[in-house]
C-alpha cells in the first residue's frame, strides 16, 4: 500500500495502531500476531512511520471511509474532526505517550467535556474496535458474533436510531461475523479473508462488487 502513493487511501485500523503499540514497546506481542515481516525488515522504520501517518477516517464525495464505526451522535464532519484529533497526538512528538494508553474499554460513550487519553480513546475504540451499541449508545466493546447473537438492548451500530452519520454512505470493514452489507448509509465488506473465505472490494460508482478468494491465515479479528 505504501507503494502506491497518492493513488490508494487507506485508515487506521486496531491492528495498524497494534503494530505501532508492539514496535515501540508499548504492548506485548500476542500468540496469533502476524507483525513480523514489518517489525523485521530492513525498511521497518520507515514503514512504520508511514503507517503512523495515516489518518484514522477519509471523507470524500459523499463517502466516510472508518475502519470499523462511528458513534450515532456524530455527524460525519464531527467524527472526521474527532479523527484529526487523534491523528495530530499520533503524528505529533509525543505520540508514544499515547500509545502506552491507549488500550483500554472505557469510556464506553462519548462526552464532549473528555479530554487527554481518554477523549482520545473513545474515538479510537469507536473507529477501530465498534460493532455494537447498547440502549443507551454506550459501545460494547467485547462483542464478536453475528448481529442475532447480541444480547437483547444491543444494536448494529449503523442501525441506531437517530444515527446522525447517515447522510453519508459509511466504509467499513472490522466485522467478519456481519459478512458484507451493501445499502445506500453502508457498504460493510469485511468478508472474513483472514479465516479463509474471501477479500471483497467495492467499486463506489456503480457499487460492483469484486471477491477473491483467499487462503485461511490464521488471523484473529479482535
């Protein structure tokens, strides 16, 4: 992707910000990471700071490109201005102090009087980590499975009502369990590559659909 230059896009995802966290000591490597043909090579340290440089949400032409969600009270604007947010601690001299904090699942709603690590955190867990909302729009963070599988008071985040994101078609991936969901608010299309089923891609003209298939890797998703 770095190869490509201006000609790709690309958003930070929980495993980008899991690399940066393992590179820089600041989070143990876990059993099932597949970070060594990053931390290991000879470019390691420019890829990484390419990496670090990626903006956490891209909003274009009527699209909002996340990784994984946004909050439902977020308009579009204020989530991409959220995102800038966090991009400038990551870019900025100081971002390992972010790093070493980030991890974590509270707090589980946004509040506009949080600041620091935590103002920083909900966004990111937002952005990276989100599937689900409970009833009263607070993230639940730890949930895998398909949407009928969550407890009841537990919505798709893109189906909370009252979503104020909807006036975009959102981008994301993140929930292998959801399989790809195509609407006109959502284009969903993590199709579970990482456990061997297939790599889907959009083309956002005329919303064509394009798969291959793909090896089972032995990835995890959380």
């Amino acid at each position: 992707m770095k190869g490509l230059g201006e000609a790709a896009v690309t958003v930070l995802g929980n495993h980008d910000l899991h690399l940066l966290c393992v590179a820089e000591g600041a989070e143990k490597r876990r059993k099932r990471d597949t970070l060594e043909d990053v931390l290991e090579a000879p470019d390691r340290g420019e890829l990484l700071e390419w990496l670090r440089h990626r903006p956490l949400m891209h909003v274009e032409g009527g699209h909002a490109l996340v990784h994984a969600g946004l909050l439902p009270e977020w308009t579009v604007s204020r989530a991409a201005a959220l995102a800038r947010e966090v991009e400038q601690a990551l870019r900025g001299p100081r971002y390992r102090s972010l790093l070493k904090r980030m991890y974590g699942d509270e707090p589980r709603a946004w509040d506009e009087s949080l600041r620091g690590t935590d103002r920083l955190r909900v966004v990111i867990n937002a952005m990276t980590r989100l599937r689900v909302c409970d009833d009263g729009g607070a993230m639940v963070l730890g949930f895998k499975g398909e949407p009928g599988e969550a407890s009841e008071g537990w919505t798709p985040w893109f189906d909370v009502a009252g979503r104020r994101s909807r006036d975009h078609a959102v981008v994301c991936g993140h929930w292998s369990a959801l399989g790809v969901t195509i609407r006109p608010d959502l284009l969903s299309l993590d199709s579970g590559c990482v456990w061997g089923r297939a790599l889907t891609a959009v083309r956002l003209s005329d919303r064509r659909k394009f798969e291959v298939a793909c090896p089972a890797a032995g990835g995890r998703e959380d």
